[in-house]
C-alpha cells in the first residue's frame, strides 16, 4: 500500500547483520542524450556490507570477497560499493569500493545519508562519480563488473511507496526474522538532472524519468529472484497514458524464522490512486501466486497472477537479454551464488487488472495496460 516510511529507508546493519548482512538503496531511471536524443536507461545502487568486519585486512582497504588473498585468509567483504551502469544496447556495470573508514551512513528525520569520496546519496540527492579503466578491470576480476565511466548529480522525488506492511515493521527488523527485507519507499519516483557516461551527457527530466527506488537488506539473497516494476503505463481501454499509476512486483523464495516459504512475491499495483496489494503475509486476503520465468536463446520471460478476495492481477513481460546484464553481486558470507541473475530496465509487457464482483465473485476488468520501461530481474542460484 502507498504508505511512506522513512525509517524502513534508514540502514539497518546493526546487532547481527552489520557482521553478516548487506543494506542497499537501488534507484533506475531513463534519461535523453543532449546531442543525439538517444534514450537510455540507467541504474544507481549503494551498496553496504560487513561494516563490523571493517579491520579484517588492516582497515586500510576495501574487503572484496572473491580477491583470492581474501579467500585463503577466510576475510568476508565488507564495503560500501557503489553500483551503476546503463541498459540497452552494451549494457554496463560498474563498482566502486570504499573502505568503511572513507564512509559516514548517518539517519535523522530526512532520512539516510551516505557519504564517500565522490559519491553521496540521501532521500532527495544522488551524486556519484565511477570510472574503471580496461586494464584496471582485466587486473580486478574481483571488482566483478566492466570498463567505462558514470557521473551523476539527481534530484530524486519520490511520489508513490509500495510499505509491505508488518513483515518488514520495527518487531520483525528487531529480531531480524527474515533472511531478506524489501521496501519501495520510491516506487514511483522522478528524476531530474544530468548523467555522463562515458563522455556522452545524458539530460534526465522529471516527466520522461519513468523512475523507481527501493531498498533490500539482510543476511543472505533469495532464489529464485524476480523484480517487475513499471511506472510508464498507457490504457487499452482509453488509449490515455496514465500518470497515477504504477506496479511493483518482488520476491522468490522467503525465509523467515529459517523457515522457506517457496515461491512467494509481494506486488502492489497503484491504479490512478487506488492500492490493489497481493501480499501473502496478509493472510486474511486469501491472497494467491502463481510465477514462471524463463529463459529462451534471446529473451527473459516473466508471468505472474496473483489474487485476493477482491482482485487478479496478469502480468506479462519479455526483455531481451541483449539489452540487459548478468549482474554481479557477493553475499556477506563471502559466496558468489548468482552466477546468472538477468537484470534490465527495458521490459515491455502487459498487465490486466481485475477486479472480483458479486457472491460468486465474477472477474470484472478494470483495465488492461501497455506497459513499457519496465525494470525486471530473474535469476536462480547456479
């Protein structure tokens, strides 16, 4: 539902999880380039880890997990990496790490603030520079990412939160229940300002931004992965592109308490200002998922229906994997388990929004819509 809520925004890496646990902010968004009109979409994350095992190594550098050195001497990561690339045609990634003593992470009533040598961020602000050369990426393939350059300075707004409700509450974050915690304080967001990339400036306005932004934290990744979110949303039925409307869907594989609950996702679906939810841990909805995500020689493919008492869901989405990224994570134990977790921000599909009528619940259709800009993940551990 679209409640906002600053502090499931704060960082969270405290009592267990600051020695084994990850708390990132992700933010995507679309931008213009200012000579040739290209359109491209972009991504920026910040990236925390470990920050209790900060002096494994002296303390002087960056813990990066898969460095062999660091493997043989049993050091876990621990860092703030700073995450961002593009989508499309050569689809980048790229990493920048800090040791925790070049880091501040700070929260108050605006929100979190994080501060680096050359990058920041906060709830209103993102600014960042990452530039890896060739031969420092062909020497570094413990940075796990690719060459190129990103620079940034945003203004975000955040204009719709997806609040998943108790599961991710002050109770369930204190005894640290789940393995893996999601919230979209920004699920529909807007951008404004400029990104270079490798020397082409990018113009980034709030109306063409098609802009989202979440957090994930805890102690381990969920597999299966699955992400769908889309905020450029027209009507079958009107033909009008609807500018109060977005839908987010997330999840896998929970685990709660070390219990798995297999094959469960959280969505929401903001309609023009009315919240349809499909969350399975309010029970009392009767709520309802069925998945299948696939891979074929040159695409992702998602479906997804969920259902309550009250409503269906359909969605259905492709992208090609030519225009997305293998991306590349490390959990906080030091593993690289997702070997081939596709991530773009290009998808296009369809969803159908159903709503149930009557005593033997018909399904009435509220609307079928064109949805375009999608940001999409899938993966599995391999």
């Amino acid at each position: 539902m679209n409640k906002s809520d600053l502090k499931r925004n704060y960082w969270m890496l405290d009592g267990k999880f600051a020695r084994q646990g990850y708390d990132w902010w992700w933010h995507n968004f679309t931008g213009i380039n200012e000579k040739t009109g290209e359109e491209r979409s972009f991504f920026i994350e910040y990236f925390t880890c470990n920050p209790a095992l900060a002096a494994q190594n002296g303390g002087e550098e960056p813990v990066c997990g898969q460095l062999p050195l660091n493997k043989e001497n049993g050091f876990r990561p621990s860092y703030l990496m700073v995450k961002c690339g593009w989508w499309g045609e050569n689809a980048t990634q790229l990493h920048r790490f800090y040791a925790w003593k070049d880091v501040a992470v700070s929260c108050d009533n605006e929100g979190y603030h994080v501060f680096a040598p050359e990058c920041s961020a906060g709830e209103k602000l993102l600014t960042g520079r990452v530039e890896i050369s060739a031969e420092d990426c062909a020497a570094h393939p413990e940075w796990m990412c690719d060459a190129g350059s990103m620079t940034w300075d945003l203004q975000v707004t955040k204009q719709v939160a997806f609040n998943v409700g108790y599961g991710a509450g002050t109770l369930f974050r204190k005894l640290k229940a789940f393995e893996m915690y999601w919230h979209a304080e920004g699920m529909k967001s807007l951008y404004n300002g400029t990104v270079i990339c490798n020397g082409e400036k990018f113009i980034i306005t709030n109306e063409r931004s098609f802009g989202y932004a979440d957090k994930n934290w805890g102690e381990n990744f969920t597999s299966p992965w699955v992400w769908l979110s889309s905020c450029d949303l027209k009507s079958k039925n009107s033909g009008r592109k609807l500018e109060n409307s977005v839908f987010d869907i997330g999840g896998g594989k929970p685990k709660a308490f070390g219990l798995v609950l297999n094959r469960k996702l959280l969505s929401d679906f903001w309609y023009e200002g009315k919240s349809y939810e499909f969350n399975f841990s309010k029970f009392w909805t009767f709520c309802r998922t069925k998945f299948d995500c696939k891979e074929t020689e040159d695409k992702i493919i998602w479906y997804v229906r969920q259902e309550t008492s009250k409503a269906v869901m359909e969605t259905s989405v492709e992208c090609d994997k030519s225009k997305m990224l293998l991306v590349n994570y490390e959990s906080p134990d030091g593993a690289k388990r997702h070997n081939r977790l596709w991530n773009g921000g290009t998808g296009e599909g369809t969803v159908k929004l159903y709503r149930k009528t009557g005593l033997l619940r018909h399904l009435e259709l509220i609307d079928e819509l064109e949805a375009r800009h999608i940001g999409c993940e899938w993966g599995e551990y391999c």
